[in-house]
C-alpha cells in the first residue's frame, strides 16, 4: 500500500495574504514532497445553502492553483473557531507544517497579529506566517536563529536541521548577550547544543552577538540586514492573555514590518515527521 503523503496545511479565508502563504507553501512542497491542503473555517451554525457553495468555490480553486503550480493541493473545511480549529486539524492530520498568512500590525489590524499567535501556540505542529508572496521559488537561503537562556531554545534546532537538509540553508545563530554570569552560562549551553547538532547534520551556520537592547527589535534589524529569508523562533510557554493584547516579543517578530517570514515552534513538541533528519537525535 502506497503511504500516505504528509500535508502542508494552509488556513484559507480567501485573502491576498492567504494566496502568498499558498504560494510559499507550494515552494515548499516542491522541495519536500508533501500535498497542500487549503483549511477553510466556518460557523458551526452554517446553512447547507452556504456550506455547499463554499464547496463548490474551494474545488474549483484547488483545480486551478493545482494547474498553476503543478503541485497536489486538496482543502478541507472545518467548523469551529479559528482560535481552535486549525491547530485540532494540523495535529489530528499530523501535518508537517502549517502555512499561515498575516496582515502584520499595522492600526487596528495590530489585533491579527495578536490573534495569529494565539491560533499559533495551539499547535503541535510548527506554523511559518508570512505576509508577503515568496521573492522566488528558489531555497531558503538564510535563517536566523535567535539564542538565549531559555531551555525551549534547543527545540528549534530540529526546525532548523529540516531546513537546512532541504533547503540547503545557512542558520545565523543570532546568540543574546548579558553580564548576568547565570543567564551567560545557560545561553552557551543552548548555542553549544545547536552547534553540535548543526555540525552533525553538515548545516551551514555562522555565530553573531545580539546587539544590546529590544531582542524583538534586534532579531528583526539583523534578520533585514541579511536579507533573511526566515527566523526561526519558539513561542513563550504558558503564555498569557495579556501577552495577547500587549504583544508578546514573538507577536512583535511574527508581524515584523519588514515582512519577514517567521517560524513558530512550540515548546514541548513532537517532531516525529522530521526525526529521521536529525542525525540519531529524533524523537
């Protein structure tokens, strides 16, 4: 029996910035392999009437993205939340990736931001939210993995090992510094960690010093100064409500002006879709 294709889920809400998260998800799934599915959300209480068009509309989309891109793409159309649904149908599925698109936070619209990150922290799998179509088709060619004390840290390193073996990338471990002797010991262990990992799985990368002040704000600066194609990054765990309406750092990140794509990973996570990469270090 022939096994099953993993999926790369995209949220759909029939938006410009959904149409740039299929495209990057369509670079992505031509260099691993995997199917698309488009997830549309609706109302649970959705007539027949309504739930029947959005069919019609879908298959009809999928046929001609799957023309356009040459690529599998299949959707799926889920009720419920936004807020739950999508992380519950990327974990059930066991996706690889979830591809999300975002409008950044600009005014008003500083709430997307917000919410992405709460449709984020829900899931098993790891989410890449983007806001722009990909400049090309072509690899990711630089990911910048931001370092500090935290212990979730060495999670990310199985995110940038995938990359790196498919996209041939070049991981920029971007590593905080501090005068706190405590806080400077935890982070040279997450770094050395990540080294040894990157170097066991033959992935390019440099070390930079964070430069002193906002981390969020120094990610982004550096990612932009590179040119950087994605950062990579861990979501605060156990994070609270108020992270939502004042704006967690990774909320910051993740709606960053200079549209940089960003990774989401979430502590505590399985990545038994991508433990075969890791070099005897998989799940």
């Amino acid at each position: 029996m022939e096994e099953k294709k993993k999926l790369i889920v995209v949220p759909w809400d029939f938006s410009h910035v959904a149409e740039h998260a299929l495209a990057h998800a369509v670079k992505i799934s031509r260099m691993v392999g995997n199917d698309i599915c488009l997830l549309h959300i609706v109302d649970s209480g959705i007539n027949p009437k309504a739930l029947a068009q959005k069919n019609s509309l879908l298959k009809r989309l999928v046929e001609e993205n799957g023309k356009k891109y040459n690529v599998g793409i299949l959707y799926h159309i889920s009720k419920g939340s936004i807020f739950s649904a999508i992380a519950n149908y990327a974990n059930e599925k066991e996706a690889s990736l979830v591809v999300m698109g975002t409008h950044g936070m600009k005014g008003m619209q500083k709430l997307t931001g917000s919410w992405a990150l709460k449709v984020i922290v829900k899931s098993k799998i790891p989410f890449i939210v983007v806001q722009d179509p990909p400049a090309d088709q072509e690899r990711y060619h630089n990911i910048v993995f931001p370092v500090d004390f935290r212990g979730e840290n060495k999670e990310k390193i199985k995110m940038a090992i995938f990359m790196g073996k498919y996209f041939e990338s070049k991981v920029h471990l971007l590593v905080s510094v501090s005068t706190d002797k405590n806080i400077l010991k935890k982070t040279k262990v997450n770094l050395n960690f990540g080294i040894k990992y990157l170097m066991q799985n033959n992935i390019e990368y440099e070390i930079h010093d964070m430069p002193k002040g906002n981390a969020a704000e120094q990610t982004i600066d550096f990612a932009q100064k590179i040119n950087a194609d994605l950062i990579l990054i861990v979501t605060t765990k156990n994070i609270t409500f108020a992270d939502y309406i004042v704006g967690a750092s990774e909320q910051q990140i993740i709606a960053n002006s200079s549209k940089i794509p960003v990774c989401c990973v979430n502590p505590k996570l399985s990545f038994a879709n991508v433990g075969q990469f890791m070099g005897g270090w998989g799940s």
